[in-house]
C-alpha cells in the first residue's frame, strides 16, 4: 500500500505568496466606457452581462507572485502578480476586441491583499478594516487568458494603526515585514499523478482542493468559450469554487503546472497549460523591467529638475537678502556751502 500523500510542505511554502485581487471601475464616465466595450465585445450575455456590469460590482480572483523587478539602489522594487484575465471578460474578446494594459488601467482600480495581513486581521477578530495596496495591470494577453499586476514592494500594507488623540488623530500604515516567495513554473505534466490548488476566494483565504493531473485539451473544444480563447487547458480532476480564478494548481516537488481558468464539473477543473505561462511570464517581466527602468530614469530627470529649482530659487532668494555693503553705492556729490548770512541791519 502506498504512504499517504502529505502536501503540508508544499502549502506552508505557498502560503504567504498567495494574494488576493479585486478590480473596480475608477468612475462613472469608466463605467460607461466599460458598458460600451461591454456590448461590443459581446463574450457575456444575459443575466451573466448584467452580473458584470451592476454598480458597485467588485471583480475577485486570487493572484500569486512571480518575482519582482527594479533595482532597490535604483529605485523602488516592484512585487509581480500573476492572475488571469477573464475576471474582466466581458469588456474584451480575444479574435476582434482584445485590450491592452494601458486601458485596464484606465478603466479599473486594481487592488491586492497581503496574506500576511489578512491573517493579522483574522486573528484580531476582523476588527478594523482589511487592507489592502494599490496595483496596475502590467501585461495582459486576452487570447490565453493571462495577466499580471505589478504593485510597490514598499506600499504591501500589513494594519493601519490610529496614532494620536483628538485632532491630531492620524491613521498610518504599517507595512508588511513579512516574505512573499516567487513562485516557479514546470512544464511537466504527469496524468494520473495527484496535483493541488491553493486559492484565495473571497474572505476563505488558503483554500486548498487535492486531485489527480488529467489530459491537456484545447480551449475550443470546451463549450461557452464566448471569448475567443485560444490556448491548451490541463484538465484535472479537482473541484473550485467562485473567486478561485487565478489560482496555481501545483505538483508534488511545489512547482505551478497550471492557473484555474474554469470548471468543467462540479469535480473537473481545467488550467491555462504550463507552456502558455513560461512564454507569457517571460515577455511580461520583460515589459515590467522596461516599466522600472523608464519610471527610474523619470524620477532621476525629475530629482535633477527640482534640484535646479530650488538652486535657483535660494539664489533669486539671496540676491533680495544681500546685505546693504554689498549692493552698489550711490554715486555722491558735494554739498554746496550754506549761503552767507545776511547782511541787513535790523531797526530797532
């Protein structure tokens, strides 16, 4: 009889490289643009559409990292995040309508939750509000269903604490000392092998499902592809729930061999094929690389512009404050001798 499985290592390894994604429209003239691109695109309809376009809607996946980039002597280090892009499918197709990085950015607020502070936050008692960091889509490609943000290693918030009284109460950020690992991609694939998912759906952070590694099948082959997808999916015989869109499906050594695209059946799952990811991660860290050092070279060029403001400012500064010895004299001329006195006598 073979020993049990344990996927203990593999999940506390994991764990702290798992985030949480939420995108909402940046505002009403964003959402009516979405609306727009919406009906163009035409991959949702019906009930599905009107789910996706409500007000006030939150758009969730689970993300995890994949590195990060920039130079911390350099400039400020970016943590990547590698999600999918569907969450936003109804605003894009893939044959005739796909969108850029730049339009995502555009229309939506890309935020991420640090595992770290979640757990913090549930160990408090959900006291105070969950926090969470600013991120940007950074590479998008809608024909494989892929996408990953970048976000400041220096803005990954673990509590926001209240610090002073009265009118000098302030709130401040508290950022997260914690690791977020890099996770790494195998393009092995062993049917009937067991494999396992680690997904962060809503508030059930570190949700995990174990199964068995089945075929590799094309997107087209799977009905209800509205979106034109057109990538090779591992399917694998493991169950998800809502929100576990973007989560890494791993092997037995830790490696990533998938990311949850969609459920077949209520215990079939299938996974944008490891192949897709290795090429899409390599252009996109490219780009994000190119991103740093551009916004880099911008802040130096910025930093040397205000120097020399500010050198010119003091200097316009001094020539107001400059002493009265130092100013040019005014030119004398001398005084004319005081006229004679008079010489009328007086009567008396």
């Amino acid at each position: 009889m073979a020993a049990p499985i344990s996927w203990f290592p593999v999940i506390v390894a994991a764990k702290p490289s798992i985030f949480f994604v939420a995108m909402r429209p940046r505002g009403e003239d964003e959402r009516e643009e979405i609306i727009d691109l919406a009906r163009k695109a035409g991959s949702k309809k019906g009930k599905e559409l009107e789910d996706a376009l409500e007000e006030g809607v939150i758009h969730n996946a689970t993300g995890f990292a994949v590195g990060t980039v920039g130079e911390a002597a350099g400039g400020r280090v970016k943590i990547m995040v590698f999600t999918v892009a569907h969450l936003i499918e109804h605003v894009y197709h893939a044959d005739w309508q796909p969108i850029d990085a730049k339009t995502v950015n555009k229309l939506y607020e890309v935020e991420l939750y640090c595992p770290h502070a979640e757990l913090d936050w549930l160990a408090r008692g959900r006291r105070g509000p969950r926090v969470s960091f600013e991120a940007w889509a950074s590479s998008i490609d809608c024909v494989i269903d892929c996408m990953v943000l970048t976000a400041y290693v220096s803005d990954v918030a673990l509590r926001t604490l209240t610090v002073g009284a009265g009118i000098q109460r302030e709130r401040r950020i508290e950022l997260c000392p914690g690791p977020h690992p890099e996770l790494h991609f195998s393009d092995v694939l062993q049917p009937c092998h067991p494999c396992m998912m680690l997904a962060w759906p809503s508030d059930l952070i570190h949700l995990f499902y174990v199964g068995t590694q089945c075929e590799v099948r094309l997107a087209a082959d799977f009905s209800g592809n509205a979106a034109g997808y057109s990538m090779s999916l591992l399917e694998a015989q493991i169950g998800c729930t809502d929100g576990a869109s973007g989560a890494p499906l791993f092997n037995l050594t830790g490696d990533v061999i998938g990311v949850l695209h969609g459920k077949l059946l209520d215990d079939h799952s299938y996974f944008v094929a490891p192949q897709h990811l290795l090429a899409f991660l390599a252009t996109a860290r490219d780009e994000a690389a190119a991103a740093a050092a551009a916004e880099q070279a911008t802040a130096a060029i910025l930093a040397v512009a205000a120097a020399e403001q500010l050198h010119a400012a003091n200097h316009a500064w001094c020539d107001l404050r400059r002493p009265r010895s130092a100013c040019p004299r005014r030119p004398r001329f001398p005084r004319l001798p005081p006229p004679p006195p008079s010489r009328r006598r007086r009567r008396r």
